[in-house]
C-alpha cells in the first residue's frame, strides 16, 4: 500500500511539475513584449504582431505597401502607400487600428495637393505627417514641404519646382524638426525647426532621434558618419566610419545607430555586429538591452529577416513580401 502511495505522489509531483512548466511557458513574464513588424504580404500591406500577420484594407488600390509602424496609447498606426486602380499615380496610406484613410483625399485642399506622405509620428493624442504637396492648377510640378498636426496644414517651404529627397519628422517641446532641403535636392541639405531651414553643409541627413527632449540629426557628413544634438548645438563626426549612420534611437539614454545599414553602436561602441547571412539593417529597436532588427539580403534572393537577439524569428521572400518598419513594446 505504501509502495502504491508513493507512486501515486510521484505521479502527482510530475503532473505538477510538468503543469507548472506548460503554465510558465504560456505567461506574459516569459513573453515581456509585442513585437510589430510593417510591410507587405501577398500584395497586400499588413503588419505582423508577435509572428501573426494583419492583413489591411487596400480600399481598391494597388499594391500597397506599409512602410512605418508606431503603437501608441494600446493603438496600432500604420503608413503605407500604393497606386491607383488606372494610373501610376501614387496614394499615401494610413491605418489606425486597422481602418484605412486615404491621405491623398483627405489631406488635399483646393489650393494644396499631397503628392506624399513621407513620415509620420504619434505624440501624445496627436498625429503629425510630413511630406510633399503641389499646386494643383498649374501645369508643372510646383512642389511645397510641408506637415499636418491632427489633419491641420502647415506649409514649411515653395520649391517652385520638384522636390526629390525624404524628409523625416521628430517632435520636441511642442517644436516641429524636418531634415529636409532648402532647393528640394540633395546640394544644399539641413532641418527646418519650427519652419526655419539651418543648412548642415555638404551632409546627407537620414532622420531625426529625440531623447528627454533634446533632439538629434545624423546621417553623413563629408563621407564620415555624422549627429548632431540640435538642441545643445554640438556635433560629431565619425571619419573611421565612411558609411555614415542610417537610424538612431535612445533607451535609457543611451545613444545606439547603425551604420551603413549594417552594425549597431551603443555610446560610440560596437554592440551589435551585422551577421553577413541576415544581410544589411532596415530597421532596429533596443528594449532592455535586448536587440530587435529586420535585415534583407539579396545573396540568394531577396529575403527578409526578423532576428531577435541574433537568432532568426521570421523570414518572408521577396515573392511572398518584403519587412519595412519594426516596433517593440513593453507588456
């Protein structure tokens, strides 16, 4: 009887045990964030959260595509853009939990057509675009810069002509930064703050990155990796690396940016080597100093990459879709 008992409650401890694994396995301790990755899939824009794939409303376009992602506030933002059912014409897209606005149509006004949406950010409640209208009752391409704060237009800058580089947008102290040009090419490149252009000669600028509200530019500067802190007037120029930066982002106040779409730094330092078979950076975020980043590599067709902490979380061939824009956050 006692050799039976004793049986009985190893069973029992096993079944705990293996209860309590399963239990543990399944737990949002084990699983601390929500990883989202934008772009497209099957010839339709979506985004992943955690590996699951949402898919969205093309509204009758073509071939959209999603290409930023931002969660704010438990909701999920998402710009896009695609062309039209008859034309090449193109249509900025955006989704806030999964319902669609047509940028184009929504955002252009009798004197002001948007021609595209460039970047978007998400501060507090409240939503800023950035991007390229034109006059629309005259004959050539007279493109203007500007932004939209809730739907609400802002004009930074006339070109009197075409405009051919990317602005981005960062948002600090209520103050509204733009890399972007003064004669809408690359020759003579800088940021507008609060709609007025300071010139960073000879630099190619790749976006903005904010940090307890101090804002930073960086991208290349005389072919060498270059930032600067606007907000404190101080820049640095990294002529050991040619390749120049291509994203930055702070946590925890600490400074990381990749380079050349390929290794990432922390404060100056090497922390995150480019594994040559993921291919280079798209995109990355650092949370707890765990390292989250889309790559793509062409060697063997195009493909694209999730790699969490150097290990491959999921892929997509350029036949299937491609990832664009990666966001974490913390459960």
């Amino acid at each position: 009887m006692k050799k039976i008992l004793h049986i009985l409650i190893l069973v029992a401890v096993l079944l705990q045990i293996s209860c309590d694994d399963d239990l543990a396995s399944n737990t949002p301790a084990t699983n601390p964030v929500d990883v989202y990755v934008a772009g497209q899939k099957d010839s339709q824009a979506c985004y992943w959260k955690n590996n699951q794939p949402v898919l969205l409303d093309s509204g009758g376009l073509i071939g959209p595509t999603a290409t930023k992602i931002i969660v704010a506030n438990n909701d999920v933002y998402v710009l896009g853009i695609s062309v039209g059912t008859t034309t090449v014409e193109t249509f900025p897209m955006f989704w806030k939990n999964g319902v669609l606005t047509n940028l184009k149509t929504s955002l252009t006004t009798n004197d002001e057509e948007v021609v595209t949406i460039t970047d978007f950010e998400i501060i507090g409640n409240d939503v800023y675009f950035v991007g390229y209208t034109k006059k629309p009752l005259i004959a050539f391409d007279d493109y203007s810069l500007a932004y939209w704060k809730n739907g609400v237009q802002t004009i930074v800058h006339n070109y009197g002509g075409h405009a051919h580089n990317y602005p981005k947008i960062a948002i600090a102290n209520n103050n509204v930064y733009i890399t972007a040009s003064e004669n809408g090419t690359e020759t003579i490149n800088g940021f507008y703050a609060n709609n007025v252009f300071n010139e960073i000669p000879n630099s190619i600028l790749n976006g903005l990155a904010v940090n307890n509200n101090e804002v930073y530019v960086y991208g290349t500067l005389n072919n060498a990796a270059y930032y600067k802190n606007i907000s404190a007037n101080s820049e640095t120029t990294l002529p050991l690396i040619t390749a120049g930066i291509s994203k930055m982002l702070f946590e925890n106040n600490n400074m990381y940016y990749s380079t050349g779409s390929n290794n990432i730094y922390k404060n100056g330092t090497l922390f995150n080597e480019n594994q040559i078979l993921f291919g280079g950076i798209m995109d990355f975020k650092i949370l707890n100093n765990n390292i989250y980043k889309i790559t793509q590599e062409g060697d063997f067709g195009f493909i694209s990459y999730l790699i969490i902490n150097g290990v491959e979380t999921m892929q997509i061939p350029n036949s299937d879709g491609v990832f664009q824009s990666l966001f974490v956050v913390q459960n």
